[in-house]
C-alpha cells in the first residue's frame, strides 16, 4: 500500500501538470483520490484539496496522535539511524574534497 506522503507527491505532481485531474480533484476530492490511487477511501475520512494563492498559504499540521514519542524523539536528536559512512564517503567526494576545506581531519573523532 502507498504511504501518504508519496500519496500526497503523486497528487500533487499529477495536478501540476494536468489541468483537468487539478479541476476534478478540487470539485470532488474523495472520488479523484479514490480512483487517482485505486482505493477505496473509508466513509469517516474527508478529504478536502485547498489551493494556496498569493494571499491565502495553508499550513497542515500532522494529526495530534502522529507526534513522535520522547523515546523516537531522543533517538533521532542523538543521531540514531544515521549512516556515518555514507555521510563521510559523500563529504570526501565532494566539492569540498578537492580543496581541502570544509573536511573533518579524522572522521574517527566525529
């Protein structure tokens, strides 16, 4: 099943560049995202598609239960789950590598 916000991309880059699927998803969201993604949308979940102007921004705000727990929250400040070697490999390919700066002297003592 597709994630929300790859849900949410797909829409969104299917209403930039197609003038009549925007019209629709704006006259009638749920049947646009039902049929768009081919799933059936439960008879509890709205679905509402509001457009920003030069005037009007909309900000969402994730659902209050989807807040990180302090454990999750803890993990991520402290680095968790990051891949040092990756980040070293792409600090040592790149644009800096060539002159020197910007460069850690020892990634051992990160």
């Amino acid at each position: 099943m597709i994630g929300h916000d790859e849900a949410h991309r797909k829409i969104v880059a299917k209403a930039m560049e197609d003038a009549a699927f925007r019209a629709r998803l704006i006259a009638d969201p749920r049947a646009t995202v039902a049929s768009f993604l081919g799933i059936e949308i439960p008879s509890a979940v709205a679905v509402t598609v509001v457009e920003d102007s030069p005037t009007h921004q909309h900000i969402v705000l994730p659902a209050a239960g989807d807040q990180l727990s302090d454990a999750d929250l803890e993990a991520v400040a402290g680095g968790a789950g990051v891949n040092w070697g990756a980040a070293r490999d792409f600090f040592n390919t790149g644009p800096s590598a060539a002159s020197g700066r910007g460069q850690l002297a020892d990634w051992n003592d990160a």
